[in-house]
C-alpha cells in the first residue's frame, strides 16, 4: 500500500506565509506550533475516477495566492478546482485527467515550482480502517491499540499518522505485517488553538480519501478503546452514515508499576461525555471530517451546501468508548491527566479487558444495558 506523501510546501527562502486563524489568538512564542509553509500534504490520483487529489491546510490568507497557481500534467496545463473549509481545517484540490496512468505534475506558483511524479496506483476501495494520529506513544500503548481493534472490529487496515515521534522507527519496525506508519511530520499546531491545528483533521480526512474509499473509517485515537457489539454498530452505521459515539473517561488510578497499560485500569467516571464523542462512518456517505463531526453535501448543483451530520440524530445506543487519560506523553501538563485519584466515586468498569485479544474475550455487553459490572452508565 502507497505510504508515500508528495507533499508540496513554500520553501524556506520565500516570504509568502500562512498566517493563523483569528478566530484564535496566537502569540509569538506559539508560532514555531503553527504551519504557516504547507500547500498540500499529499498529492495522489484516484485511478478509479481519473482524477488528480490533493489536501492540505486551509489557505487561509493564502488563498488567492493558491487560486492563482498553474497546474501542469505532463507538459500540458490543466483545469482544477480549489475549496478551503477553514471550520474544518482543510482545503482539496481536484483536477480531472484524461489517462490515469503515471504523469509528472507540475504546481506553478508566482514565486516558486515544484514538480512531482506521480505513480498510478490503485487506491484501496471497500476497506474497514482505523486511522489516529501520534506523537511519541509508549510502543506497547500503540501495539496493544491495533490488536485490540484488529481482533474485535474486524479492521483490515490501521493508519497511524505518525507526527515527527523519536521512536518511530521502532514504531514501523514493531507493527510491521499490523498497521501502517504514515510520517505526517507537519506542525501540529498551537496548543489550544483548535482553529489553527491543521495536522490532525489533514490526517483523517487524507485517510478518507485515499484509504476508506467506498469502505469505512474508525476515528478513534490512541488512548480511547470501543466498547461495542460488531454486530450491533455495523447496523447503525448502515442505517446512519455516521455513527456518533460518546466516552467515559478512565481516570489515572495508580496502578503501581512504571510499564502499563489500558488493561491496567478497571475505574471510569459515572458520567458520559457526550461533547467528547468520536465517531466511525460509511466513506461514501461523508465528504469532510474532523476530530469530532463528520459534513455531507446536500442538494444539487448550485444549491449545494455542506452540512453538519448532527451527533443528536446520529449517536450510537449500543458503544461507548472509554478515554483512558493515563495513556498519554502528558505534552499538556496543564490538563492533569496524569492526576493520581482513587477509586471513591468511581464505576468498576473491565468491559475492555473481556475485550483484550488473547485474552476471554468475550462477547462485547451492550453499552446501555445497566448489566452488573459497570458496562452501562
């Protein structure tokens, strides 16, 4: 499967600059998070539609720089259409081509070129993926994330968009044959600033467009495991396109030793989040995705318009997942995740650990059915 990215950027030596949002507020020091040079992360042709597909950040200030850019196809100038969804956090770029074989592309813009062969291969179509970004996870963290998706989701292939990790090559190394590695090493962002973090909506939607063709997408990040039936959520998804799901949070319970796990902790929270929802969805059914909602264009033609899948029509009644906070590289120590607390006021909760591959490995409980055991809230 085609790892590579041909990624397109505003070289060192140009002045043009993305600049961020003002939806947010982003001082000087935050700027070295911000991404202020890529164009499009990728460029790839959809063999089974003849076009050429590029995605990257919104354009932002850019944007007329980018409407102005000429296109070349192997010598020749090509038509294209560009669209920003700076609420989204991504832009597209479609050109229709007349061979989908192997071709040179040329980007032409008024202060630099770049140019970029690109390979016809056939993109994955029909697939069920999993698909998170990361950054310096514990290998073990990770590993354990892909087998317990992959033995009970039925996944045929997980994506991790690796963010500039030190390990990564212990990462690839370890789940070679398992999942796949994409360096996706672009600014991830200011902390904080959710209308300037660009990387990871860049990475899911790239996932859903070169990898959940026509197949389905989990969007479910490293530290957050499913608890569902397959059975039970493959129906909604059906019916619904999109299937919302809400979490409880695993607080971090001591677990008394320095290497752990998410089968290390049995306690969640009594109250689910449903404002910190994930969701999994059909690829033909969603146009644009981001950490936490998915869009769809409605109507015809000119009335077209994107709309928002509302999570109150679309929320599963048989998942949650838990977000397990002791899970993490506590690169935000403002948000205590790594809190120590105790079991007081907290709900006995191991549906994950009937769920650990290799393991019992029982039937999954339905989220709300209030069994014994803390399966239901």
């Amino acid at each position: 499967m085609d790892k590579i990215l041909n990624a397109i950027a505003i070289p060192a030596d140009v002045s043009v600059v993305r600049l961020p949002n003002a939806r947010d507020e982003v001082d000087s020091s935050s700027l070295v998070f911000f991404d202020g040079k890529t164009i499009f992360y990728d460029v790839f042709i959809d063999k089974s539609e003849s076009k050429l597909v590029a995605i990257g950040p919104p354009a932002l200030n850019l944007a007329s720089y980018l409407e102005g850019m000429k296109l070349v196809v192997n010598g020749k100038p090509v038509s294209y259409r560009f669209k920003e969804y700076p609420d989204c956090k991504v832009s597209f770029l479609e050109a229709g081509l007349k061979s989908s074989a192997a071709c040179e592309v040329s980007f032409h813009f008024k202060d630099f070129s770049q140019s970029i062969h690109l390979q016809s291969n056939h993109l994955p179509s029909g697939l069920k993926v999993l698909a998170a970004i990361s950054k310096n996870n514990e290998i073990a963290w990770v590993s354990d994330w892909v087998d317990y998706y992959k033995s009970n989701y039925n996944i045929d292939e997980v994506f991790i968009y690796d963010n500039g990790s030190d390990n990564v090559g212990e990462l690839e190394d370890e789940l070679k044959g398992r999942a796949h590695v994409i360096r996706w090493s672009f600014p991830y962002g200011p902390p904080k600033k959710r209308f300037n973090k660009f990387a990871q909506p860049g990475a899911l939607n790239h996932c859903l467009r070169k990898y959940a063709k026509d197949g389905v997408l989990f969007n479910f990040d490293i530290d957050e495991l499913l608890i569902a039936d397959r059975a039970e959520i493959e129906k909604e998804v059906n019916s619904n396109g999109t299937l919302y799901v809400s979490s409880y949070n695993v607080p971090f319970v001591n677990p008394g030793k320095k290497s752990y796990s998410f089968y290390d902790f049995v306690h969640r929270e009594k109250s689910l989040k449903k404002s910190a929802r994930k969701f999994i969805c059909k690829g033909d059914s969603v146009d644009i995705i981001s950490q936490h909602n998915t869009w769809t264009y409605t109507g015809r033609s000119f009335w077209k318009r994107l709309r928002r899948n509302k999570p109150s029509a679309m929320q599963s009644r048989n998942a949650y997942f838990l977000h397990f906070l002791g899970i993490t590289t506590n690169w935000q120590p403002d948000l205590n995740k790594l809190k120590e607390v105790s079991t007081e006021g907290l709900v006995h909760d191991d549906s994950h650990c009937d769920l650990k591959p290799h393991g019992t490995n029982r039937i999954a409980r339905k989220a709300y059915s209030g069994e014994q055991g803390g399966s239901g809230p």
